[in-house]
C-alpha cells in the first residue's frame, strides 16, 4: 500500500513539474523538492518557447546543471535547483544522472521525432544542404499549422550556433523560416491588432517571427488568458492571418502546452468511436501525426482521465488501432530488454522508456536512449531482441 500511494505521488509529481505555467497572470512558486522540475524553470519555457513542449527532463547530480530539460524540438536546456536557467544544455553535459522524468503529452517528437532523418524527401534535404552549410537535421516531424495544413518541421543544428527551425510541405517544397524574436520587437501594427482583438489576453514574451519563401513576413504571437491559450499570425502589417488553439502550432488547445498535431475535432470517427468505447471515462487531450518504426506514419492520440497516468494509443493511417503505449520507469524494464541496452548500447542511458500493447496482447517496449549529442530510438521485443531503431 505503501509503495502505491508513493507511486501515485510521483505521477503527480511529474505531470505537475511537466506543466507549463497555466495562467500566465499568476507568480510561479518555485518547487524544489524531490525531482520535480522547478515552475520557475517551466515558467521561463513557458516565456521563451512558447512554441515548444517539453518532452522530458533529466536530473542531475554533481554536475554544473541540476535539471537538463528537453523540449521536442530537441533543444535542450540547463537550470539550476532554484529553476534559474543557465544556458544550452549540450553547454552543461557533465555528472550521475538520475532520474529521467518524462512529460506526458509533451507534443510531438515523442522519440526523437516524426520523420527518421534518412526517409525525408529529397528536394527538402537539397534545399537544406544548399542553405545552410554545416548545419545538421537533428529534427523533422509532422505538425499541422494555419492555414498550411500539414506541413514537415525540421529542426537544423551547428555547434556555436542557434538551432533553425523550417517548414516544408509533405512533399519537400521550402515554406518558411521561423525565428524566435521578443514580442516587445514585432511591428507596432501586430501590437495594435493584438490589443484590439485579444482583450484580456496575455502575450508570451516571445513570439515566431516567419520569413515565407516569397521573403514577407508574418509573426505568430502565442496568448494566454487563464487556461486558454491561443495562437494568432498576423502579418508584419497588423493584418490578421489565421488563428489556432493552444501553444505551438496544430493541437487542440488544452492548457498543458502541446504542440502540433491534429485538431481533435477533426479525428476520423472510427478512431474516437474506438476510444469512446474501449475507454470509458478518457479524454482525448492531444492528437498528431507521428512516424514509428516499423509502422511508418500513424496516428498518435494521447488520453487520460482524472488522477489516472497518460495514455498514448496508435492507429494505422487507415484508423485500425495498433498499440497502446504506457509510460514505465526504466528500472521497471524486462531484465531481458536491459541487458540488450546494456551490451548493445554502450555508453547509452534510458530516457523516455513505455511499454506498448500491442492489438494481439503481444508485449514490446519502446526506449529513447541518449548520451550527449546522439539520441537513438530502439523498440525491444519482451525478450530483449531489437525489432528496429532509429
């Protein structure tokens, strides 16, 4: 009983910890105890990239940072005990590494993104090779954004530079660039039209600057009004583009930061008819595209209930269910599974670690292994055998 009631504590723990800050009216206390992640820290997340999520955080133990944060655009970043932030986390690297707290619903990028690098499209990898020399694709996944619809998000990475976000369509064709910029530094025009048509609504101290392929430019300004969250891109003047629930882009406009994805209202009726019935009582809380090995690109609908941990369930593109994924600590693994990471992955940690059930019953475990600067993705029969990687 003792153990139980331990555990529920540490779910919650970590879904509080996991949360950006709700209302952006109110003063983040900061949470120091056991290894929740300080709100300051998510406070300041909240602030300066509101167009992310974090995806899991890793505490650390004699260290130069306390808590190195993951965002699922796989940046990452270091604070202290105190949530003070300290820099890039690839800057902080160092120390035992303890607990690996992952954020459910932390938005897209669940395992180190959508996309596998190698099976993005041609003319993207081209544009991004003739563009950006040096820069490296760490990053791709799908995202839904207005008005564009689907879109391919890839995140570059250089060492000594900022990471650069772009868009593309599904079939490689360069949409846009995306800077992140002060709200205090976007044209008047944007201010006025936000002032005027947001009443109430609280700007996020940074913004999305967009620089489209025809070079004019738009911004996407993320507003918070209590638990409402919204996202509105107006051009550089002060003409209103399109609007989206939620933080980031895509989502459903729940207040816990997801980013990207699949309006929610807009699932196909098999796949809510599925989850009404087999899951009485869930919510469906986030909905998005995403790429599995070795199932290629599915669904992926993240539910939960009161009190009740997060549930990630997946559905082929023609909505037939696949497998439920439960989050599970990495000490709680198959003997089996940890002795394959153990002598396949030298050097490696678990991050984010979940058991999938798949339709048949049949068990397998999906694990993110990380050390620094190389994530890989490796789904483990119960058996220990690796069925694919990434």
């Amino acid at each position: 009983m003792k153990r139980t009631l331990f555990m529920m504590l540490a779910v919650i723990l970590a879904l509080t910890a996991c949360k950006k800050n709700e209302t952006s009216s109110s003063t983040p206390t900061n949470q120091t105890s056991g290894t929740a992640l300080p709100l300051k820290a998510t406070a300041y997340i909240a602030n300066n990239y509101p167009d992310a999520a974090i995806t899991y955080y890793l505490t650390i133990t004699n260290g130069p940072a306390d808590y190195l944060v993951t965002l699922n655009t796989t940046e990452e970043l270091a604070f202290n005990k105190a949530g003070d932030f300290l820099g890039r986390g690839e800057n902080f690297h160092g120390g035992k590494p303890g607990d690996s707290i992952p954020c459910p619903g932390g938005g897209n990028g669940h395992h180190g993104g959508g996309i596998p690098v190698d099976s993005l499209p041609a003319l993207l990898v081209n544009y991004v090779t003739a563009n950006y020399s040096g820069f490296t694709i760490r990053h791709a996944e799908f995202d839904s954004i207005c008005f564009n619809g689907l879109v391919v998000e890839v995140m570059l990475f250089k060492a000594g530079s900022e990471p650069v976000k772009l868009f593309f369509d599904p079939t490689g064709n360069y949409l846009m660039l995306a800077n992140r910029t002060l709200y205090a530094d976007v044209p008047q025009a944007v201010k006025d039209y936000v002032s005027a048509n947001y009443a109430g609504y609280k700007a996020a101290g940074k913004a999305e600057k967009l620089t489209l392929a025809d070079n004019s430019i738009q911004y996407n300004i993320f507003l918070d009004l209590a638990k409402t969250r919204k996202t509105a891109r107006i051009d550089a003047n002060g003409v209103f583009v399109c609007e989206q629930a939620g933080n980031g882009h895509g989502g459903n406009g729940d207040p816990g930061g997801h980013h990207g994805g699949i309006p929610v209202d807009s699932l196909p009726a098999a796949i809510t008819g599925y989850i009404t019935s087999s899951f009485a009582g869930y919510t469906i809380r986030h909905a998005e595209f995403d790429s599995l090995c070795p199932n290629g690109r599915v669904y992926e609908i993240t539910i939960d209930k009161m009190m009740t941990p997060p549930v990630e369930l997946y559905f082929d593109l023609a909505t037939v269910f696949l497998m439920r994924a439960d989050q599970v600590r990495a000490g709680d693994l198959p003997q089996a599974v940890k002795a394959s990471i153990s002598s396949g992955y030298t050097g490696f940690f678990p991050m984010k670690t979940e058991k999938l059930t798949l339709a048949d019953g049949s068990v397998q475990y999906l694990v993110d292994l990380s050390k620094p600067h190389t994530m890989k993705t490796v789904r483990f029969a119960a058996d220990g055998t690796v069925i694919c990687e990434r």
